[in-house]
C-alpha cells in the first residue's frame, strides 16, 4: 500500500498555535510517500538518505524514525493492542528542515497508512491529534496542533483556518487571482532551533503566570500594561498575530491581495523584534525583498529554515537570479526556491 501525506505552508499565525491562537495554513504540493507491508520486525528505511532502521521493540532511536514510532506507540494506546512488525519505506520531496513540516507529515503519514491498512476507522481528525501527541509526548517537542491538522484535513484550493484554543477547523477559499506564494529555503538551521522553540513555550506560560491567565484568548491589550521585558514581547505578538490572521481571513475573503502582503511583512517584523526567532541570513532575505514583492516572512519555528514570498510571477523571477547571487556571494550558501500550490490532505496514493 501507498500513502503520500503533504507538509505545509502557514500563511499567517506563527508561533501563535501553542498558544491558543489563530493560524490559517495550507497543505502544499511536496509530499512524504510511504509504503508499509507486513515485517518480522519494525523497519523504517528511507530513500533519500538511504538509511534503514530495525528494531525488534519500539523504542527511541533519536533519528527521523522516532516520528512514525511515536505515532505507532499513541496507535497503539487508543486501540489498547499491539501493532504487529511493519517495514515503512519512506521517499519524500519536501524539503527536510525547512519548515515545511515534513515531521508532521512523517506522523499523519504513518498513522493514515496503519489506520488504513489495519482498517482501525479512524477518522482523519483523529490522526491529526495522534500525530500531535507524538510529537510532544515521544519525540518532545511542544508544538500545537496546526502542523498535523494541515498535513490531514487540508483540501485543495482552500487554507485551513483553525483555531487552536478550541481545535475547531474552517476551510477558506484560496483565490490568489495572479499572485503566488512560493517559498525560499534559506539553507541554513541553527543548532539552537528546537531547544529556542521549547524556551518560547516556556516564556509564554511564565506571562500567563503573571497574568493569572489560563490562556491567551483570556489575554487583552490592556493586559500587556502589567507585562515587562521578554513576557510583554512574547505577549505581544501573539495578540498582534492573531489580529493578523483574522485580518488576512477578511483580506482573502475581498480578494485585497496586496494587503495580505502588508500583514506577512508586519508578521516577520514581530517575529524578529517581539517573539525573536529569526536570524541574520533570513533577514538579509527578507530586507532585499522589501519593496520588490508583495510580501514575505520567515515560517515555521524559527533560526533558519524558509521564507514563504506572496508575488507576483513576473515580479518575483525578475528579481531571484539576483538575490541567490548575493546571497551566496555573502554567505556561500545556494538557496532553492520553489512555487507552492495547494494541496489535498493526506491520502491513499497509486
């Protein structure tokens, strides 16, 4: 059996999922493909890299393969019996470390896959939050909820509007008229990302704290007054990129393009000032682009990764050639990009 399950774009609402905030994603045309059969022992292989793990009890192996055996072992606690042995053979064209979300898509892959194979009727709501409680509780990175939603629930031609704080899910229509997004990997990812990431989390339930707040939907403007230093900077963003998403929703809805590009330029300012996780070469990308596109941000957790680009197509072939030449003359490092389209969820592939 074949399953292919996609990463994704976010178009606005960074950082704000663990928070109980907004977000509007999208499923894009990059995909993890997996192939799973019967085995004597758990087996995880992949193409790309052409590695291959046994194991003949799961258990953590600190490599890409503890994303699909979390998502087994939560498998395995919903359905209290055991998976048998499985070989998942793995070949994907998403980017890895990009932002992209290709864990997400590891995890809603490899949970679709064994529901489907093992007919456990599930529904794709349910793998989304099997794949989420991987992530956190057997991989241990605190993200939200929007990464897996989006690799399962996403359609095509639609962003997918959740709001995290109660798990409720909207599909927008994507009318981009003659604009597109594309996405520029920078090529670099800082050691620091996913420790920084967690530190994040932390520092936003420390202003929650002080707040005497249960959660940020509790949080006001005039709340902030109370906050010093890094709280009311984490504080502020979230409020900030929540408005911004509710706003891109509107802007989207009356098909002002132009204006959504003004809100992820706004968007990357306070992930650089407010909520600190961008860094030097995502900057530099994002300063040469300012007024020759639409708009631009950094996406995903931060310290390196990609930048999802709002434009024009002409405008933005115009000026790339250019861009990859400085930057590589800057940094010696040749950045790809690509155009993204939109995506169907995860599914069953021939």
């Amino acid at each position: 059996m074949k399953y292919r399950a996609p990463g994704r774009i976010n178009i606005i609402g960074e950082h704000t999922d663990y928070n109980d905030g907004y977000v509007l994603p999208f499923a894009i045309d990059k995909y993890i493909y997996l192939e799973i059969e019967k085995s004597d022992k758990f087996t995880f292989s992949s193409k790309n890299s052409n590695e291959k793990i046994s194991l003949k009890n799961l258990q953590k192996t600190n490599t890409w393969a503890d994303y699909i055996i979390g998502t087994i072992l939560e498998i395995e606690n919903i359905i209290k019996k055991d998976i048998p042995p499985l070989e998942f053979r793995i070949e994907s064209n998403l980017p890895i470390g990009a932002g992209l979300s290709s864990s997400a898509a590891l995890e809603v892959g490899s949970a679709y896959a064994i529901n489907d194979f093992f007919d456990l009727k599930l529904s794709n709501e349910d793998i989304a939050k099997i794949g989420w409680r991987a992530e956190n509780k057997f991989v241990g990175l605190n993200c939200g909820i929007m990464d897996q939603y989006a690799s399962a629930l996403s359609k095509e031609n639609h962003a997918l509007f959740i709001d995290t704080y109660t798990k409720k899910y909207d599909l927008i229509p994507l009318n981009l008229k003659d604009y597109n997004f594309y996405i520029i990997n920078s090529g670099v990812k800082h050691e620091l990302g996913n420790s920084e990431y967690n530190v994040r989390k932390k520092q936003c339930d420390e202003a929650l704290k002080t707040l005497e707040k249960k959660s940020f939907r509790d949080v006001s403007y005039e709340d902030l007054e109370k906050l010093k230093g890094i709280s009311y900077k984490r504080a502020k963003h979230v409020l900030d990129e929540n408005n911004r998403v509710l706003k891109t929703i509107e802007a989207l809805k009356n098909n002002n393009i132009e204006l959504i590009g003004e809100y992820l330029f706004e968007s990357h300012e306070s992930l650089k000032n407010l909520y600190e996780v961008s860094c030097e070469e995502i900057d530099y990308i994002i300063d040469n682009l300012k007024n020759k596109v639409t708009g631009a941000r950094i996406v995903g957790g931060g310290f390196g990764g990609s930048i999802l680009v709002l434009s024009k197509e002409d405008d933005f072939e115009k000026i790339i050639n250019n861009l990859k030449y400085e930057y590589y003359k800057k940094y010696s490092i040749e950045i790809e990009y690509f155009k993204v389209k939109s995506s169907n969820g995860v599914e069953k592939y021939v």
